[in-house]
C-alpha cells in the first residue's frame, strides 16, 4: 500500500492506499467499501467483509476501515 500517483486524466482509477501530492502535501486515499484495495467495490471485498464478520474481526492489517460504508 502506499503508491504514489500522478492522475492525468479522469479515467485513471485510483484504489485505497494510493497517495496524491498537491502542493508538496500529501493525501492518502481511501476508498468507501473497497476493502482489497482495488479501487471497485466488488463481490471479493463483501467476500473479505462476510470473512472478517464470521471469523470474529480477525484482521492482519488496517484495510476494514474502508468497510465502514
């Protein structure tokens, strides 16, 4: 995690974890529901959510704080 980007265009998809420079200041992103960090909400992030929930909120790392939706 921690990517620096550069966006160029609107159509570049930016995931979790990314980083944005604007005016020598940087900003981590973080996307709403995309819990493996992908950029998209998809079925593998409810997968990873419903995982978490059965499993009684064993987590590795930090990537369920974009669950909170």
């Amino acid at each position: 995690m921690g990517t620096a980007v550069s966006v160029t265009s609107a159509d570049e998809i930016l995931s979790t974890g990314d980083i944005i420079s604007k005016d020598e200041t940087d900003y981590t992103v973080s996307v709403k529901g995309d819990v493996d960090g992908d950029g998209k909400i998809t079925t593998t992030d409810f997968l990873r959510i419903k995982h978490y929930l059965i499993s009684g909120g064993a987590t590795a790392d930090g990537s369920f704080a974009n669950a909170d939706m």
